[in-house]
C-alpha cells in the first residue's frame, strides 16, 4: 500500500493558493496552476521508486510457544529489507482477544537490513492466543510517501495457567519438606513397600529388623522401605457455570487448574500417573494417565484447552464416563462447586459410586466473602439479613462436607490462595495412609 505523508500534503497545499489566484488573474493560462500539482505528484512518484518495494520486504514474529495467564513475555516483530533498510520503521501487531500487546506500533530504529522491535504480550485468558497481522511503514528517502507492507499471520501462543508458580510453590514444598516419595524412605509406617535387605546400621528403626533374616546371616539384617509409586491419580474437574464465577478477582476453574497442575507436578514427581478429565455438560477432555516429569507440559496443554462456558454441569454424565474409564483402583480428586443441598444431591449420589471402587480428594474453594458477611459487624438491617443468608449458606455447605465425608472422601477446604497446599498435603497424607 503506497499513499502520501504529511508532508506531502503541505507541499500540495502551500502550491493551492499560488495556483488559485493564477487561475483567477489570468484564466486563459490556468493549465499553467496544474504545474506544481503535477511538479509534486512526480517528486512523490520518485520518492516511491527510490524506497524499498513493499514485496520484497519480509515480517519476522518470534513469540513463545506458550504463555502463562498474568505474566507477561515478550515477542519481537522484525522488517527485513532485500538491501539497506530506511532510518525508521513503523511496526504495528495485532492479536486476538486473549491477548494485549504493549505497544500495539512503535518506530523501530534500523540496523543494517534489519527494523526489530520488542512487544510485551500481557495474557488474559487462557485458551489459544492468536496473532492475527502485522504490518510495516516507512516512508521514501524524500520522505513524501509512505510504503506499507501487511502480512496475515497464522501464529498461536498456547495460553496456559501460570505454571511458572506451579513449578515455585512445587520447588517451595520439596524445600520444605525433604521430598516425601523423592528418595528411599527409611519408614516402615503405612504407605511404604519393601524396598531390599541391608545390614543395619546405627540410627535404623528397630522395627525395621528382620529377625529371621538375622538369625540366618548371624548379624542384624534390616529391611529397607520406600515409598509406594505408580498410584493412578485423576484430576477431574468441573468446568460448568458455577465453577466459571470469580472468586477473589479470579474464576474458580482457573484457581481449580491451577491447584490441579500443582498436584499434578508433585505426583509426577513422586512416580505416580496422572491423568486430566474435564466435564460440564459432557465430557470435556478425557487423558489418559501419563508418568515422567516430560509428561507435565502435556497435562499443561490439556488444561490450557478448557474453555469457560455457561452450561449446567452434569455429574451423572460426566462422572459415570469417568468411572467407565477408570481399570483400577484410583485417586480420584474432583473439582467442583455447588450452590445448595438441593443442587447438589446429584453430584453426591454420582460421588457415591466413585467411592465404591476409588478414593475422592473433595476439592471445594471456601468461599471468603460468605465468611466476610457472616462476621461483619451489622450496622444496617440489611447487613442482618445478608449474614443470615450467609450463615445459612455456610451450614448448608458444611452439610454437605459431612455426606461426603460419612461416605469416606476425603475433604479439601481451603482459600483460594492456600488451595494448592492444602491440596498437596491431602494427597500426601493419603499416600502415607495407604488410602490409594
């Protein structure tokens, strides 16, 4: 695309009025007022063969693979010119609506054949981000057009949760806690398999000795124990409407990936196989169980492609598949929300049939702002009314929690900023009660 620059429609305009009163003094030379116009449409025409042709200059996007939801990257939009490139050179991207760039155009200073600018890409939502265009402008030596070049781009960021503090708070709980299932556990308490017989040594627990195996060797022989691997653990979540509504500036289904992808580090890491189902009114994703720390970017991507929506979740459909695609006994941990007993009656029947045959991990979000309600201090009649309402909820809820638990799930019932702990230390104790 060619078209003039400002400054070329100063020049057309300073000759307008010269060419005007021409054409008013003396009306028989006004062909003679077309000469400037002519004059500067040629400087113009010359500005533009002597300018790099629009096609055979070549827009560069490099931009990450995969982004994580509230940290910003960085991509960089390059014009590479077939010669020497002009001084300064407009570059403009665009992307879909998962994504916000800063700048959207800037003036990139050339270097050589090469105008590169930096763009900070600002995630939104997860999903897939797509760059749609981008485009180049530069103007002539004379500086009185402008060369545009537009090139249609195909290019996807897979916007994903923000693993980068899965990975921390992953880093921060092996840390802390010497990493349980890491390396040979010396235990011989529930939740640990015979491992091998070693000769004992000073500081062995003395439950650990095998006294026939003793009497055998003529010297104290210990059994050696460590932890219990290659359980199946199944993240199953709930993407329905509820589970979309924000809780603390967030959506719940975020918070629930993002406590889910924590879990799901650690049992990788710890030997066991993970698997993602997702489920509102039907089946969503359905994984199968994956091993290996390599098998972590995999759920990542399974998890960046579940969607927010506006259905009504049914637990029938969606748990029964599940449980049909369940082999052998698993650690179930289900994700969901519910508004009332009532609403939820079909959720805990569904619930039921998991426990026969697997161990549930209840993953629910205490809800703060219920909790907020209750114990602020009332200063209006209506304040009354909303912390009973809220108070009733909360029974409700805790009602709820004991059907559960009576029927033997486990409960997780956390804030939203502690739920990947809390989630963690349930699946840990779990394994050290030999519950899977």
């Amino acid at each position: 695309m060619i078209y003039p620059t400002p400054r070329a429609i100063l020049l057309v305009a300073a000759g307008a009025a010269p060419s005007l009163i021409v054409a008013l003094a003396a009306p028989g030379y006004w062909v003679a007022s077309l000469a400037w116009l002519l004059a500067v449409g040629g400087l113009i025409l010359a500005d533009v063969l002597l300018a790099p042709p629009a096609g055979s200059v070549e827009l560069e996007l490099k931009a990450p693979g995969s982004l994580g939801v509230g940290r910003a990257a960085e991509a960089r939009l390059a014009a590479v010119f077939p010669k020497a490139a002009p001084r300064a050179v407009e570059l403009a991207l665009s992307a879909g609506e998962r994504l916000a760039l800063e700048p959207a155009r800037q003036v990139a200073a050339a270097a050589g054949r090469r105008a590169e600018a930096a763009v900070t890409l600002r995630p939104l939502r997860r999903g897939e981000g797509r760059f749609e265009a981008a485009w180049a402008r530069w103007r002539g030596p004379l500086g009185l057009a402008f060369i545009q070049r537009e090139a249609k781009l195909d290019d996807v960021a897979v916007i994903t949760p923000d693993v980068q503090s899965v990975t921390e708070e992953a880093v921060r709980l092996f840390s802390r806690d010497a990493p349980f299932g890491a390396k040979v556990q010396q235990d011989v308490g529930e939740g640990a398999e015979f491992h091998a017989l070693k000769e004992y040594q000073q500081g062995m627990d003395l439950r650990s000795v095998d006294w026939k195996q003793s009497a055998r060797h003529g010297k104290l022989i210990g059994r050696e124990y460590r932890t219990e691997r290659n359980h199946h653990i199944i993240l199953a979540l709930d993407t329905g409407r509820l589970m979309c509504a924000p809780l603390g500036g967030a959506p719940r289904i975020d918070r629930a990936i993002n406590a889910a992808l924590l879990l799901a580090f650690v049992s990788l890491k710890l030997g066991d196989r993970v698997g993602l189902f997702a489920f509102d009114a039907r089946p969503r994703v359905a994984s199968g169980v994956t091993a290996g720390a390599q098998s972590f970017p995999l759920l990542q991507r399974l998890a960046a492609s579940i969607d927010y929506t506006t259905e009504e979740t049914n637990f029938t459909l969606g748990l029964s598949t599940l449980l049909g695609r369940l082999d052998r006994r698993s650690l179930v941990v289900v994700f969901t929300d519910f508004a009332d007993p009532t609403s939820a009656e079909l959720m805990i029947e569904n619930v039921g049939r998991l426990l026969r045959t697997h161990h549930v991990l209840f993953v629910a979000f205490r809800d703060e702002e219920l909790e907020g309600l209750v114990a602020a201090e009332p200063r209006a009649p209506e304040d009354v009314s909303r912390a009973v309402v809220a108070g009733t909820l909360l029974q409700q809820r805790e009602l709820v929690f004991e059907r559960l638990t009576r029927m033997g799930a486990q409960i997780v019932d956390a804030p939203a900023g502690r739920m990947g702990t809390a989630l963690v230390n349930a699946y840990l104790d779990a394994k050290r009660r030999d519950l899977l």
